[in-house]
C-alpha cells in the first residue's frame, strides 16, 4: 500500500507541474491566442520591396528586425505544406533555385509534431498554438528529467522554467531548430531510463525521440541533441556501475534504438541524405571559423547589454549578422546563474559536507563539465575549438549552438542549487555567499569601469521605465542593463542569504525562488517574438506581385532580399534565387562564380547585389525574365557604396517594363523560354569547361546550342564556321511541382532544354516512350525529341523519397506492434 500511496502521490505532483507549465506556457504568448493576433516576424517584411509600400497604417519599424528567417523560411514553407498536403505535392520545389527538392530540406518539418498545428488550425492562429506546446513540452520535459536525477518537486520546476523560458529556448520558437531544442530534455530522460532498464519499453521511448528530433526539421542540432543524451548515458553507466554485462546491453539496446528511430525518420532522412550527398555545404563548411566574441558573455548576466531587437538597430551597437540574436540569448536568468555555480561547491570535494552528502555528485560534475565546455566551444577556446574541428560531423557544425545544452546544464544545476539550500542549509555559507555575491558585482564592475560618466546610468534607467526613447548609444544601452540586473541580482542574493541564514523557511524560500525566475525569464523573454494582427501578418499581394504573376511561369529574380525567394512560393512566383539549404552544388558553383561571386559564408544565401554581362547571361539561361529593383535605385546604389551605373541597370537589353512605389521592374529581353529545343551540341571536357562555356559572354549562343559534357548521340555538333541552326518552339502547358508537360514543334531532331536543374529522381518519356534526361548547360535537363511535333512529359518520382518512405511505414508499424504488445503486458501485471 505504501507503494501504491507514493505512486500516486508521484501522479498528483506530475499532474500539477503539468499544469503550471501549460498555464505558463500560455500565459508567455497569450496576446498572440487572442483571435485575430498571430505569434509572426513578418512585418519585417514591411521593410523590404513590394511591400514596404503597403505597410499598414501607423508602422514604424518591425516588432523584432532580427527575425528575419521566420519571415524568409519558416512561415512561408508551413504555410505552403498546408497549401499542397491534400495534394502530395511536397517532393519537390519549383518556386526556387531552378527547382530543388522540398521534403528533403528536412527545414520545411513536413512531418515535424509542431507543424500539425498548422495543418488543422487557422494557420495564422496556430502558430501561437505552436509556441506554446513547445514552451510546454520544453519547461516540463526539464521538470520531468529533473525528477529523474534527484530534484525535489520545487528544483524540477524550477529547472523546468529555467530551461523552457532560457532566452536560447524563447529566441528559437519560430525556428525548426527550436523544435529539436525542446525535446533534449525528454532525450535525456529516455538516455536515463535506458541505463537503469535496459529493456523494449526504455529502448521504444528513445527510437520514438530519436526520430522525433530527426523529423522536427534541423539535422544538425539533432545531431547535437542525441550526441548530448549518449554521452549522458554514458555517464550513467559508469555511475551506476552494474558491471560489464549491464553495459554491453545497453550499448546494444542504444544501437537499436538509434536505428530504430532513423528508421522512423527515413522519409526525410534519405531524401536529405541525398539532397546533401549531391550539394557543396557539407563541404563549403569543413573547418568553418564560427565562434562567440568574447565580450558576449556579458549577455550571461545581462541580456539588455548590447540592446533589444528594435532600439540597437540604426544604433551605433553593431554585433554583424543575428549577433544580437545570440547574445541575449546566454541569459538563464539571475537567480539560476547563482544557484548552478553554488551546486558546484559539493561536486568540487570527495565527499558532502557534515549535516549529509550533497546529491547526485556525479551528474553535478558531468553537468558542470558540459556547461563549461559547451561555452569554450561557444567561445572557441583555443585548443579545444582546433581540436573539435577535427571531428567529424562537429568539424563541419555550428558549435555555437551549443548554448542551449548549457542552458539545460544550468537549469538541473540550479535545480540542484535550490534543493541544497530548501533541504538543509549549507555547512559552506560563506562560500555560497560568495559565490552569489561574486555573480551580481561581475557586470556592475564591468559597466563602472566603462562608462564615461553617471549620466548614462541615468539615461539608461529612463529608457528602461520608458521615460526616454533607446538611443542605441552603447552606455546608454548599458546603463539599461545594469538598471535591470541591480534588482533581479540583489533580489536572488537576499533570497540565498535569507535561506543560509536560517531566517527563510524552506517552502517560502522554494515559492519565492521560483516566483523571481519567472519574473524574470518572462520580462527578458516576452516580446521578443512579436505579435501581430492576422491581417498586418498576411502580406498583401501588390500590383508588381501580380505583374510578376502574370509573366508566370517566367523566372524573376529581386535584388538582394527584394521579394524574399521563399516567400514567392506563397504567390505562385518562380525565382531564382535561393535561400534554402543545402544547395545543389553545380547551382551554387554557378551561382557564386557569375551571379553573387563573394566570399562563401555558411548559411548566407544567394542574392543579386547587382548586374553583369556575366550574370545577366547565366541568369537568362535559367529564364530570368524579370529583374525586381527597389523603387528608389539611387538609394539602394549608396547603401551599397557603388553609383547607380554599377548596379548594371543600364544595360543592353533590359528596359524598365513597370515602375511604381512597389519596386521596379526591368524586362530581361536575353532572357531564354523556359523551355525551347536547340540543334547542336558543344561538347566541351568536363564540369569546369562546362561552367566557363556557359558563363562567358563571349561563349556559345546558348539559344541554338547545348553544352554538353559527353557527345549525345543523334545531336549535331555545332559548326565551326557558320552559325547554328535557330532553335524550334516549345510550349508548357503543364508546370505543377512534381510534374512537367512540354509540347514541341521541331524543324528536325534535336534536344528539348527546360530551365530547370538536373537532378536524380526525374524520369522523361516523349509520345510515351521513356526517355533519358540529360544534364546539359552544366545544370540544366535535357530531352531528345524527334521532329515534328512531340509530348514531352516529366515526373518526379525519386527512389530516394520511396525507399525512405517505405522504411518509415515498416518501422512505424514494428514499433507500433511492439508498443501494443508493451501495453497489454502491462495490463496483464498485478496492480
């Protein structure tokens, strides 16, 4: 019976952390439930051509300027799944990039837990809902693996809160990557269960997370979360020391799972593991430099140091690209700082101190070890940093990121943190004390020591009551900050002092502990994901939009994020461009030699700064079209530091086709059909002979000639001396996502080129016959075609998205079967 009143005692306080996380968690994005509001970014957009003249009434700036990948990414793929589910056609992408494959991305989370919201919601509305469930799912996955290691039902709340409401958690909602953050915890626990209980039920919930992670749509960061849960398991095994026999199963009950779970996740997983095969990133980022300034762990304590989203920027706070993003993103709050550098104190002896030993003393040292090392990696530390590049999967990964296993290292810490002083009060007060001392006079030293006089406290304490506009001057910025921190800190130092001075019992201390974190967390967290009406959301389709529409399915390119590539797809527009990774590697190498020839930077998409005869010749060879311009082209030239001439607008061969306050937009009159037929052939040797043929304005006449990098059979080579035959017409009259209809007209046999990119999984027949696709104009498909007239017809049906798809459907069905079997066996056993 005892049993029994423990079990459901155990219910009762899981029950009730549940619903603190679900009210909290609702309560952090409620103006975005309320109908009619929506949790977006996409009013950033408002800054950017057409829409910047339909900016609603009343807009001044966008509720959060970093948030632009939502805007560019994230919203536009959910809401083109939803769009195209009924119909299935999520293989493939024709909206960008001359095509790519769009379920392999594995960012779109076709099939991501947080994305079904979306798909049976009011879209608009759902992504509030998604925030939510996945602040929930964050807080109370920490709380539940709190328990695990021994935290009191106060300490797993408070971890919960610290991790789930962390800045790293709350900046990442939009983002697929956050989807994978908020399921580390629950990776964790399934890790801890199958180190103790090695048996199908351990070994089933962790294949389930495993592909959870996989599924939720960012492989790297999956990568990063198993990594963290094996090595956690690891440490688990050596701290409960069952012997070698125990450790053996396990291992093989991991392997399993692991398998298990890509098994599940395979309908992406081989898909993306081709797309990445085929692509340039895995090696554009070998040995790619990225690390943290080092003054940016200031942003641990203060998250307001370098500013807000909206009042840095314009400012003279210039952290580079998304810097502002990471560095707020350190905080784990006031209070947990503290608490997690206190829980240390007993991990640093060989035994507790007298009055008891301190808990779980190995996952304090294993918890301390990764929170420090995930911030030397952050902070690439030399030595360390040189020696992870070395490793695979991680030489080629954004480390940074590691920030958010730190602040789940934080958070059980700070669980632990609590407990040793709600449990008994610590023998080491003084070292307590100095510890959390220490911790709120680092930044008020940091900032006295910098600022020029006491008037930027001052300026910096009406600017955070709101008494005075930001300025974006960094002392002022900084006086800001210190104002917050002051109370926040000194609060949680009286708090400890309280308790290891006897004068605060352990319940009110525990209430008040966590009632500090949330006020805090929720004042550093709310407002970053802005919300907005559902109408000011949705962005309006302007009169260059329909302009553009109706040149369909003719391509159109914008200069630099000029109609956001991405964000095409929600008009029927077919661009160029590409902000989608990874990159096909021959349309990357095409691209960064002839259209964006810059420096290459991991994660930096392929835009048009500006025109030249080579890129205008590359970019009418994809039938490009339509040059979208910002209206005021003068202003766009100095902001770029060139004159108006070098953009490359005055060309031969374009004309300004239409000009309003919404963009202008230059006809390309080079621009090739989207489909033609041509009746010649340059071989040339190879890929690099190839790309300079296709790219030298001086080369072959690409309208009536193919460069080919092996003879085609049936072709004529093109004549040396006179002029190549003209091409013959050829029409679409079918262009959906997965399938291509072509009718030609040809004077004699030749080569039907369409515009799109090579790529495996395409399959051609001509009057029904099946056909071979060739690569021709170094990424283009080809199809040989009689003359006369002719139905060219291709479809994507890959093997990859079959053989994946097939995978998953026996390994959902195996672990459904052996979930089945679980539960009637459980149901069989005694109560």
């Amino acid at each position: 019976m005892s049993r029994l009143r423990d079990w459901v005692s155990q219910r009762n306080e899981t029950a009730l952390a549940a619903a603190v996380f679900a009210v909290l968690s609702v309560l952090f994005v409620l103006p975005a439930l309320v109908p009619g509001r929506t949790l977006s970014s996409t009013d950033y957009l408002y800054t950017q051509t057409p829409w910047s003249a339909a900016a609603p009434a009343g807009f001044s700036e966008p509720g959060n300027t970093e948030l632009y990948d939502p805007a560019f990414q994230f919203i536009p793929w959910l809401e083109y799944t939803r769009g195209e589910l009924p119909g299935g056609d999520l293989l493939w992408n024709p909206h960008m990039a001359g095509g790519r494959p769009y379920l392999a991305n594995m960012q779109s989370g076709v099939f991501s837990p947080f994305s079904l919201p979306a798909y049976l919601l009011p879209f608009w509305w759902s992504l509030g809902v998604i925030a939510a469930i996945k602040l929930f799912v964050a807080g109370f996955g920490a709380y539940l693996f709190g328990r695990r290691v021994g935290h009191s039902f106060s300490a797993g709340l408070l971890a919960g809160v610290t991790f789930g409401f962390g800045l790293y958690v709350v900046v990442h909602l939009m983002y697929p990557i956050g989807s994978v953050y908020v399921l580390i915890p629950w990776l964790l626990i399934a890790a801890h269960d199958l180190s103790r209980r090695p048996g199908p039920r351990s070994m089933l919930a962790l294949a389930v997370l495993v592909a959870l992670a996989l599924l939720a749509g960012h492989p790297e960061s999956s990568f990063h979360a198993v990594g963290f849960a094996v090595a956690y398991l690891l440490l688990r095994l050596a701290v409960d020391g069952h012997g070698a026999a125990h450790a053996r199963r396990v291992a093989g009950r991991l392997v399993g799972a692991g398998l298990a779970g890509a098994a599940l996740a395979a309908v992406v997983l081989v898909p993306f593991t081709e797309l990445l095969a085929l692509s340039s990133d895995y090696g554009n980022r070998q040995g790619v430099d990225i690390e943290l300034p080092d003054e940016w762990i200031l942003g641990a304590f203060m998250p307001e140091y370098f500013g807000t989203p909206t009042d840095a920027t314009g400012g003279s706070v210039d952290l580079g690209a998304a810097g502002l993003f990471i560095a707020r993103a350190l905080y784990a709050g006031a209070l947990p700082l503290m608490l997690w550098l206190t829980a240390l104190l007993p991990a640093l002896r060989r035994r507790g101190r007298p009055g008891g030993p301190a808990k779980a003393i190995g996952e304090r040292r294993f918890f301390g070890a990764v929170a420090i090392l995930c911030l030397a990696l952050s902070f690439g530390v030399p030595g360390l940093f040189d020696a992870v590049q070395l490793v695979p999967v991680l030489g080629h990964a954004n480390n940074t990121r590691l920030i958010v296993v730190y602040l789940l290292a934080v958070a059980v810490l700070a669980g632990f943190g609590l407990d040793d002083l709600r449990e008994r009060l610590p023998a080491a007060r003084s070292a307590v004390l100095a510890v959390a001392a220490a911790v709120l006079a680092i930044p008020l030293v940091v900032i006295l020591a910098s600022l020029p006089s006491p008037g930027a406290l001052v300026d910096g304490a009406g600017t955070a009551l709101r008494l005075v506009d930001p300025s974006g001057e960094p002392d002022v910025l900084h006086g800001r900050a210190l104002f917050w921190w002051l109370p926040l800190a000194g609060a949680a130092v009286a708090l400890i002092a309280a308790r290891a001075g006897g004068r605060l019992a352990p319940g009110a201390f525990a209430a008040l502990a966590l009632a500090l974190v949330c006020v805090d967390l929720f004042r550093a967290g709310q407002g970053f994901n802005p919300d907005l009406s559902q109408d000011t959301a949705s962005l309006p389709e302007t009169p260059a939009i329909r302009y553009l529409q109706d040149r369909a399915p003719a391509r159109f390119v914008g200069f630099e994020r000029a109609l956001s590539p991405n964000y095409a797809m929600r008009y029927g527009l077919f661009d160029a461009r590409n902000y989608d990774f990874p990159i096909v590697d021959r349309y990357d190498v095409l691209w960064r030699r002839y259209v964006f020839p810059l420096p290459y930077q991991p994660g930096a998409p392929q835009w048009v700064l500006t025109l030249t005869a080579p890129s205008l010749r590359v970019l009418g060879l994809l039938g490009v079209s339509d040059i979208l311009v910002p209206p005021d082209e003068e202003a766009y030239a100095r902001r770029l530091k060139i004159s108006r001439a070098e953009l490359g607008l005055d060309q031969p061969g374009l004309e300004r086709a239409y000009a309003a306050a919404d963009g202008h937009i230059y006809r390309n009159h080079r621009a090739l059909p989207r489909a033609f037929v041509v009746h010649a052939q340059r071989v040339v040797d190879g890929e690099e002979e190839s790309l300079r043929a296709v790219g030298d304005p001086n080369g072959p006449d690409l309208s009536r000639v193919a460069v080919t990098e092996s003879a085609l059979p049936g072709l004529a080579r093109e004549p040396s001396a006179a002029r190549p035959p003209a091409s013959s017409p050829a029409r679409i009259v079918t262009y959906s996502p997965q399938r291509v209809v072509i009718e030609t007209s040809a004077r004699r046999p030749g080569l039907a080129v369409l515009s799109d990119v090579h790529y495996p999984g395409w399959s051609a027949t001509v009057d029904g016959e099946e056909r071979p696709i060739e690569q021709v104009d170094y990424v283009l498909r080809g199809v040989q075609v009689p003359a006369g007239r002719s139905r060219v017809e291709l479809t994507y049906r890959p093997a990859s998205a079959r053989a994946g798809a097939w995978v998953s459907a026996a390994a959902l069905f195996g672990l459904a079967g052996a979930g089945l079997v679980l539960l009637r066996r459980s149901r069989r056993r005694p109560a």
